[in-house]
C-alpha cells in the first residue's frame, strides 16, 4: 500500500493519468484516430523510458541485483518443502479414513470415559437418597412412636433432627413425591405436638380473677409420666411460648398489681393436692371490707405475688425467655406504684407528709428488692428518683391548687355583683399641702366688670386677706405633727362606710363588713366633719398629676382685677394665699372603692407565701446539695403566679364590665390596691430572694396596669364625648335655629354625660384621682370647643352672642370642683384651660375697646397671639380700628 501524499505537496502525474485526462477532456468530435495514435506513442515511450531505467538501475549496481535474486529464488524453494510437509502432517492428524490418526482414537477414548462416568454417578446418587430415604423414614417413626408414647419433649427433639434431614435433602429428592409425603406428616406430628403443649401450659399455669394455680407437672394424654412445668415452657415453640407469655403478664398486672392499687384485697399462698394426687400451688386473691387496710397494703400485695412468681414460675421459664419476661414486669409495676399508689396519695396538707414519706421509703423498698433485684437490674429506678423530688412534685401540686382555687374565685366573681370596701390612700406632706391649698378666688377673679358678677355658678366672695385666718385651721406645728403621725401608722386597712367614703370620720364605729359601692354613693361621700380616721400605711402617696394651667394662666389670675389682692396659683397647680393658717384640718388619706376580690387575691398570696415558709420551717424535707431550689420556694413563687393569673384572667372574664366607667375605675384601683399591698409584702419578705424579686416584679406591673386602666377609663369619656361635640358640626351656623337646637343638645349632652361619669367615680376613685380625671374630660371638651369655635373664619354679632351662651352652660360643671358651698370652686387646679374658656364666652360678646384692655392688663396670656388674631378677625370688621388692635396683638403679650 503506497504512502498517501498529503495534500499540500505538489503532485507528479504518472503517464496513464495525463492520457486518461487528455482523453477525458476530449470530446466527441474531437476524439480520431489521430488523438489515439498520439495516446498510444505517449505510453509506448513512457515505457520504453521505464525498462531503460530499470535496465540501467540493474547494471549500476549488478552485484547486489544478482545477490537478492538468488536469495529470493532460495526462499522460494524453501516454502514449497514447508508447505508439502504440513499438508502431510495435518493428513495424518486428522484424515477420518486413517485408523492410526491421532485425534479420532483421542474422541473415541474420552466419549468412552464420559458414559462410564456418568453410570457411577447415577449409581452413588441413587445409594444416598436411598441412605438418605431411610434414615428420614427411621426418624419419622421415631418421631410417631413418641407421640404416640407422650414423650413431648423428646418429640420436639426429634422433630427439630427430622426437620434438619428434610432441609438437608438435595437433587432429584427434593422434589419427590416421597419427600413431600414426609413433610407433610412431619407438619402434622409438629402441630400435634405443639397443641398438646399448650394444653399441658394451660393445665399447668392458670390465672383468672380470684386465683393463680401454678402446677410443678401436668399430665398429657396417652403419658407414662408426668411432664415438668419447666420441660413444658422449654418445649414449647418460641412464638407459642411468647403468646402464653404475654397473656400471662397482662393477667397478672391487671388482676394482682393493678387491682391491689384500686380496691383493698389480700393475698394468701397455699400449697395443696388435686385430685389426682398431684401438688399444685395457689395465690389467691380476697377482697377486702372498705376502710380496714393502709396505703401500705398494695406494696405487700406486690411483694407477695412477686415472690409467688419468682419461686413458682420464672425459674422454670427457659433462659431465652426468662430475663425478658422479668423485664417486661418491670416498667408496668413502676408505673402502677407511681400512678395508682404513690401520685394520688401525694398530701395536700403539711401535716400529712410525714406518713405519706413512710409511705414513699416502703415504695424504694420495693424497687429495690424486687424491681431491681429481682426483676431488671438495669431499671431507671423510676420511684427512687421520684421519691428524692418529692417535695418539688409536693409544691406543684400545691401551686396548681393554688392556683386553680383563685382561678374559680376569679370566676365566680364576675357571676354576681362583686362586695367593695374602702381602703385609703396616704398622703404625703406635699400631698397634704397641695390638697389644703384651694383656690380662695374673689367674686370677680377674672375682673370683667365692675358689678361683682364672677363667671362661676355662685355667690361673689371677697378676697381671702393674708391676715384673714386659714380655711383650714391649721398651723405648721400641727402640720408636722400630721405628717409624723402619718409615718407611724399601722399597716391596717380599714373598711369605711360609703356614707363618708374618703374616711374624715373617726367619731363612728369603723364597719367590720364590705359594703357594696352603690349604696349611698353619692350620698356625700367626702363628708368633711368628723376627724381623720385610720388608714393603711403601706399605701404610696399619690400626688396630683401635673395636669395645671400654665404659667401664663396664674399670671393673668394674679392681675385679673385690678387694685385687689388675688390668690396665687402655685406650682402644683392649687391657688394659694401665702398664709399658713387652714380653716379645717386636711385629711390624711383619701378613701378608694377597692372590691372583695382584690382582697381575695392578697390573702391568697399571703397563704402562699406562709405556707413555703412553714414548709420550710418544718424540716421534713431536708436540703439535698444536688437539688437546683430550696424546699418551699415554688410554694412561696406561687404567690407571683396567683397575681399574673388575675391579671391574665380577670380583663378576659370581665371584659362585658369592664366596659362601663365605674367598673374600669374599680379594676384600676384593685390594681393599685394590690400593687401597694404586694410592695407591703416585699418589704417584709425575708425569705428567698428570687421570691422578693418576684414579688417587686409584679408590684412594678400591678402599678402600670392600675395606671393603664385608669387613664384608659379616662381616653373612653373623652372619645365619647368628642363624638358627641362632633355632631355640633364646628358650631357654624349658629344663626339658625335648628342648628342652634343641636349645637345646643350636644353641649347640655355632653354636661349631662360628665355629671353622670362624676357621679359615677366619685365614690370610686380617691380625691386626687376623681378631681384629675373629671377634670381631664372636662379639659378635653373646652379643648373641642375652643379649637372649632376659634377655627370659624367668620363669626356675625348673631351668632357670636349665641356661641357665647352655649359656652355658658358649661359654667354649670364647675360645682363639681366644688366641696364646701361656702368655699370658692379649684376648677382651675384640675381644668387648665378653663380661664382661657371663660375668657372665650365674654370676648364673644366684649367691644373692640373691652378686648383691648383685657389684652393690656394681661388678662388673655392664655391665648396665643395667632388664636387673637384669627378671634379678632372672626368678630370684628375691617376698620381701622380692628387694623390697629392686630398690630397691637401681634406685638406679643403685654410684659409684667
């Protein structure tokens, strides 16, 4: 095979191609004889040029040429001999016709030797099947024949040897006829034997309700001798043996263990002969008459039926079975000691630990003779370790109890009309002060008009004079000598009558019973004749919250008449004199509605918290190193919990209560109650220290949810009655009639609606409390009405006449800061805008030239400069004049 040439190499044409193309390229015409004569010469003389370049190859070197020709001739001959002499062999080798040929006297020899083979083979297959056939027909009439005898356990042994020869069987003896005949019986002697087994188990081991009847030997049908308990249980099959096994365990746990722990029997071992003179063992069962045996007698029950099965049974049971049968007794009889005897008889009250703590060392007694040591020695030991945190399982069953009993009360308590008492807030010395210091205002505080007619609903009153004696009759000896007494109270709460609900009265007997808040409450409640009475000291003083009219405000009080002396607004928000002389003596605490339940609620965590320390004080569970909390403290926790329960259950349950005023208010003032009466708590706590934390936790949460009730009882009447000032629609149009009309019932509505919610909360809240939160309802609609009245762009002489008249009905709430008749009103103290409102109804109705001077004397420093201008606006014309008292306006207030 020539060497191809790459393409890229030029190429030499051979002679026979060039001709090929010539003659290719020609055509049909073109091709004569002429081109074909030239074709012809062209390869005449290509191979004439061939031959002479052989011819002179040959001759350059003729030494070599004849040297390779001889070679080539020699290998010639030598390939002929070679070839003549395998064809020879190959004949004689394989020639079918030559008897003497190697390979066909080779093929007769080994298909000789293959038929002798296969006759031995077929003769030793024969001689053991039949050996085989034998002796599985030798062991299945021994196997009959000791059926037939009753010898059961030497039966089973035969069966187990035959049903190894059957398994053994190979060739064509497995599939014989033969073979399937003996399986067959076998099948049926196995299922005989089997069957009388279990009837002998049967006979032998019986369990019902009354009786255990164990026999040491049964008889078989067709026995010589009685069979052994123990040859029976190791005889019999391991799934039969299981089955037998494990309707044994469940008779036994459920009429001897089970049954001990849930009625009172007693168990009696016998020994006698039946019938047939055999000796058989009996564990009976009897019950017992009620209310003649301990808690005790259950264990001895146990221990008894335990020792009958361990002398009787487990040792005959074989040892594949044995140790799993004892264990399989032994998680259910813990179970049973800790679920029937042990948890139930758990004691509710200290004194009955004691001999339920015998009753718990007899119950590890038990464990370890028979549980551990009898039955599994590798048991958890489950009684033991819940016999060492018994006093943890003591406490929280405590706890629950506990708390389930104060979850009923707090149920139970919103089913009916829940009992009230009143308890009494502390004041402190500033609270004292800011309480005695009530506004004393002249007749004209405000100086509109020289006739003496004041804005409140009243009679005028003449300025209180600093050399004029104290309203309240006090100097400051005997203030001191109040606010000493006042530390050393003692913390006892007293239960006022509502007919004097902020407790001024010491003269009368001190009720010992609750009293329900709705009799008599407004029955004058804050009656202020008698002396001070007892209060409870651990209550925290509660001041005034700082809701005060500004600074602006006392200063336009102080210059609001000219000429006269005024009273001065102090920084609390109260006017005062700057005397020290009082015309009466200030109470010490102010009297709150608190209900029962609270009350409830306190003694439940006092028991609590007793009770851990008289649990610990007792010395019956002694402290272990390894326990994580000390005895008595989840009982003594439980205190905490019964505190977040209500305040987790109580807003749920009462929720359709809660939704009214005076029932808002009462839960507020539990909260506080509660807070001031667990901080009581904590500070006399010397137990535990988490337990004090936990107590000053929930003293902390108490106090903001009492505070979260109460301003939210106080934002539910505010959103009332801005609802009901929007139906006034901004107050425009006050002109017409009919909108007049209803500007005018939304306003007496909303009085009406104050008036009701005061009424309702005054024999509620404490003094401080009841005037702030009216007081912040009140604010809350002067603050509507300001804004709409200022927010009218126009306002005609009409109607301003007719906006002030609507503005005057409300004068009619200041009698609710009001408390003695003959005593100006502290509406100021508790409303901060009610000069600015009062202000607003006589600048509705005041000339140009009225407004001007209130502005120079400082009168209106409780209206912004913008709100002026918009009022000056609204009411005047566009005269020169009102240009002239804007440019005034708006160089800011007058200073003083």
């Amino acid at each position: 095979m020539a060497f191809p040439i790459p393409d890229h190499l030029p190429r030499k044409l051979d002679v026979s191609s060039s001709v090929l193309s010539k003659i290719d390229s020609a055509t049909f015409q073109s091709l004569n004889s002429s081109v074909a004569s030239s074709c012809r010469a062209e390869l005449d003389e290509s191979i004439r040029l061939t031959k002479s370049q052989i011819h002179d190859r040959i001759c350059t070197d003729s030494s070599s040429f004849q040297r390779q020709l001889s070679s080539a001739k020699s290998l010639q001959d030598r390939l002929g001999t070679l070839s003549g002499q395998v064809e020879t062999l190959n004949i004689a080798l394989l020639d079918p016709k030559a008897c003497s040929g190697l390979a066909p006297v080779l093929l007769e020899g080994l298909e000789v030797h293959q038929l002798l083979a296969q006759e031995s083979l077929n003769a030793d297959i024969l001689s053991d099947s039949l050996s085989h056939l034998s002796e599985c027909r030798a062991q299945l009439g021994a196997l009959q024949k000791l059926v037939d005898i009753g010898d059961l356990p030497q039966a089973v042994v035969a069966s187990h040897a035959l049903s190894s020869l059957l398994s053994a069987v190979r060739g064509p003896l497995k599939n014989a006829s033969v073979t399937s005949g003996m399986q067959n019986r076998l099948r049926v002697l196995g299922n005989r034997v089997e069957e009388l087994l279990s009837s002998a188990y049967t006979e032998s081991v019986l369990v019902n309700a009354s009786e255990v009847i164990i026999k040491p030997f049964a008889l078989v049908p067709q026995s010589l001798r009685p069979l052994p308990l123990s040859s029976i249980l190791s005889s019999i099959s391991s799934t039969s043996l299981a089955s037998h096994l494990s309707t044994l365990r469940r008779d036994i746990l459920t009429h001897y263990i089970e049954y001990a722990f849930n009625q009172p029997t007693s168990l009696t071992v016998s020994s006698v002969k039946d019938t047939f003179g055999s000796l058989i063992h009996v564990l009976r069962r009897f019950p017992s008459p009620p209310n003649t045996t301990d808690n005790a007698s259950p264990l001895a029950n146990v221990s008894t039926t335990l020792d009958f099965l361990h002398k009787q049974l487990f040792l005959a049971l074989p040892p594949t079975h044995q140790q799993s049968f004892r264990r399989s007794l032994s998680k259910p009889i813990s179970t049973a000691v800790l679920t029937h005897l042990l948890i139930p008889c758990l004691p509710s009250q200290l004194e009955a630990l004691p001999t339920f703590l015998k009753l718990a060392n007899k119950a590890v007694d038990l464990e370890d003779k028979y549980i551990v040591g009898m039955l599994d020695a590798s048991s958890d030991r489950e009684i033991k370790a819940w016999v060492n945190n018994v006093c943890t399982h003591y406490e929280r069953q405590r706890r629950s109890c506990i708390l389930d009993s104060v979850r009923k009360i707090i149920i139970q308590s919103t089913s009916s009309s829940e009992p009230t008492f009143y308890a009494h807030l502390p004041l402190s010395q500033d609270t004292l002060e800011h309480t005695e210091h009530t506004p004393s205002d002249e007749g004209d505080a405000w100086g509109l008009d020289d006739d003496g007619q004041s804005f409140k609903t009243g009679s005028s009153k003449s300025a209180v004079e600093p050399e004029e004696e104290n309203v309240w009759g006090l100097d400051d000896d005997l203030e001191e000598e109040i606010a000493e007494k006042q530390q050393q109270a003692d913390p006892v709460t007293v239960e006022e009558d509502p007919g004097d609900a902020w407790g001024w009265n010491d003269e009368e007997p001190v009720p010992e019973e609750p009293v329900q808040a709705e009799d008599n409450a407004w029955d004058d409640p804050w009656g202020d004749d008698s002396a001070p009475a007892e209060v409870t000291s651990a209550m925290r003083p509660t001041t005034v919250p700082s809701q005060h009219p500004s600074a602006n405000s006392a200063t336009a009080t102080q210059k609001s008449a000219v000429g006269r002396k005024q009273p001065v607004l102090v920084t609390n928000g109260h006017l005062a004199n700057g005397t020290d002389d009082l015309s009466h003596h200030p109470p010490k605490s102010e009297p709150y509605l608190v209900s029962t339940l609270a009350k409830s609620i306190i003694r439940a965590v006092e028991d609590a918290l007793h009770e851990g320390k008289s649990l610990v004080s007792s010395g019956i569970f002694p402290y272990s190193p390894t326990s994580t909390t000390m005895p008595g403290t989840l009982i003594t926790q439980s205190g905490a919990l019964v505190l977040d329960l209500y305040r987790a259950v109580y807003p749920a349950v009462a929720a359709a209560r809660l939704a009214r005023p005076g029932d808002i208010m009462k839960f507020a003032n539990d909260c506080f109650w509660l807070a001031e009466e667990v901080g009581r708590l904590a500070t006399y706590e010397r137990g535990v220290l988490v337990v004090k934390d936990k107590l000053e936790g929930c003293r902390t949460v108490l106090q903001v949810l009492a505070d979260s009730w109460y301003q939210d009882g106080i934002d539910r009447q505010r959103t009332a009655l801005c609802d009901i000032l929007s139906s006034a629609k901004g107050f425009t149009d006050t002109s017409d009639q009919d909108r007049y009309d209803d500007c005018e019932m939304a306003i007496s509505r909303v009085v009406r609606e104050i008036r009701s919610v005061a009424n309702v909360w005054k024999p509620i809240l404490p003094k401080s409390k009841y005037y702030t939160a009216v007081g912040a309802i009140v604010e809350v609609s002067l603050q509507r009405i300001l804004e709409d009245i200022l927010a009218i762009h126009d306002i005609p002489e009409v109607e301003s006449h007719k906006l002030s008249e609507l503005c005057r009905i409300l004068a009619a709430l200041e009698g609710l800061f009001v408390e003695d008749s003959s005593q100006p009103s502290f509406v100021v103290s508790y409303v901060p805008s009610w000069l600015k409102f009062s202000y607003l109804s006589e600048l509705l109705e005041a000339s140009m030239a009225d407004l001007t001077y209130l502005f120079e004397e400082g009168a209106l420093v409780d209206f912004e400069v913008d709100e002026l201008v918009k009022l000056v606006r609204a009411l005047f014309a566009d005269t020169p004049l009102r240009t002239k008292t804007l440019d005034k306006i708006m160089g800011g207030h007058p200073v003083r």
